[in-house]
C-alpha cells in the first residue's frame, strides 16, 4: 500500500491507496507547530482504526506547499514508517510536460492535480481547486501544463472582509435562498458566494477564448462540491485529485532512481 499526502496551507488530506484503489483518506489541520511524532501518532491511529496494517505501508507520497511540514513529514515517514518519501515537485517524471516560465515554481498541488486530471480526461483541461486560494489550472490537448490564474479563496475573501470592516460578522459560506440577502449575513454570502461562482465562469470562459471552447472543467478542493451546484460549467468534481496525481506521479517514479529536469 502506498501512503500519499497533500499538504494545504488550511487542512492536511491523506490517502491509504491499494495500487490504484483509493482505501481511505482523512484530513486533518495543517499545523506547523506539530512535530513528526505528533504527526505520526495522529497517522497510525487513523490507519490502526480501520484496520490497516502499518507494515503494509510501503511508500509514501508527499504534495505540499507548506514547507515546514514538508520537514517534518519527511522525518515521520522515515521514522514510522521506515521508508524516504518521494517529495513532488516538478523534475520528476510526470507524464505531462510544465510550460510555465519558472517550472520549479509551480505549486506540487497544481501539478498533482494537472497529472491526475489530464490522465482520467485527457485535454484541453481546466481544472478547479477551491481551496485557500482558488485556482485555475490549463493543461493543453497534447499534455503540457500552461499554467492558469490564482485568485483569493472563499474562505480568505470572507475574513478579509470581515477583518476590514468592523461590523461585518462572521458568517458560514454556503449560499443563501436568494441573491438579495435581507440580513447583512445572507447579503455576505450572497456577494461572496454568487461572486465566486460568477468571477468563476468569467475566468473560465476567457481561458477557452484562449485554448478552445471544448476544453473541459473539473473541481477540486473543500468547496467544489458547494460550488458545482450552482453551475454548469464544471463537468466533474473530483475530492481527492491531488491525492491521486500524488499516486501516479510516485508509481512512475518510484523504479527510478534519477529526477529528470525535462518532463516528457
């Protein structure tokens, strides 16, 4: 079994895979201030609560953009698990080519995401991650990463709005019954929600000026699922994308004992 990992800057997601089948996954916060051991403890609970086995765990793959966790990851894994991790980042094999101008400067999530996506549907691909910052990933019909467009989250736009204006509450993001909110909290999530979707398809719809009217759009991340009922747009929500491409991106890799700094 291989043991994948995605690193957020919010929550930390695991994923127990048996080849290619998908076990378990948990998410957990991103917290900076645990150590290995905290971590690892945390871990083969989880794992010893559904019952599988540590010494099954024979591998582990590591997305993160957080990189302190990154460290102690590493040291865990070792330490639990007695095995080096293959850490993602962008001179690895990884079955798609990275057109961005700075290649090791492109996030490990948004290449997982770019490899998983573009192997179950191929390209021109869009893909969404809804996550402390949304983002727009481009991958090409014939396999390069293009690179894409950030934005501020849903949950980064609500506190900062928040934050910047005193009486502002805090709110719960979901979407409210009508686009004209009758309190100050549904108008929140009225500007906050319906914006997101809207400022959505607008990206969107200019990325396919770009590559092509056919290109396809998938979702990722804690608020794909809130997002994708309020849309036409996204074809597919995939919650454990990133886990995946972390899988894929280790089983081409884990026979190879040299990092290429081209992708082919």
């Amino acid at each position: 079994m291989l043991l994948c990992v995605d690193v957020g800057n919010t929550h930390t997601q695991f994923g127990v895979y048996d080849v290619d089948r998908l076990v378990r996954d948990y998410r957990v916060a991103s917290e900076v201030v645990r150590t290995e051991d905290e971590i690892g403890i945390v871990v083969l609970s989880l794992l010893r609560h559904h019952d599988i086995k540590i010494k099954s765990i024979k591998g582990v793959g590591i997305s993160s953009v957080v990189p302190n966790l990154t460290n102690i990851l590493e040291r865990m894994s070792k330490k639990y698990f007695e095995c080096d991790p293959l850490i993602i980042s962008s001179d690895l094999l990884l079955g798609i080519k990275i057109g961005y101008d700075e290649p090791a400067t492109v996030g490990s999530d948004r290449i997982c995401g770019a490899v998983a996506g573009y192997k179950k549907f191929g390209g021109p691909l869009i893909i969404l991650d809804f996550g402390t910052a949304t983002t727009f990933d481009v991958v090409s019909a014939e396999g390069v990463y293009l690179g894409g467009a950030i934005a501020p989250g849903l949950e980064t736009a609500a506190a900062d709005l928040q934050r910047r204006a005193a009486k502002l509450p805090r709110i719960d993001l979901r979407f409210p019954h009508d686009v004209i909110g009758k309190t100050t909290s549904t108008s929140m999530q009225s500007g906050i929600m319906f914006g997101a979707v809207d400022a959505m398809e607008g990206i969107v719809r200019r990325i396919r000026y770009a590559i092509g009217p056919e290109a396809i759009v998938i979702a990722t991340g804690g608020f794909a699922a809130t997002i994708a009922t309020h849309t036409k747009i996204i074809k597919s929500v995939e919650p454990t994308l990133v886990l995946d491409g972390v899988r894929i991106i280790y089983e081409a890799n884990k026979k190879k004992n040299v990092r290429k700094a081209k992708n082919h």
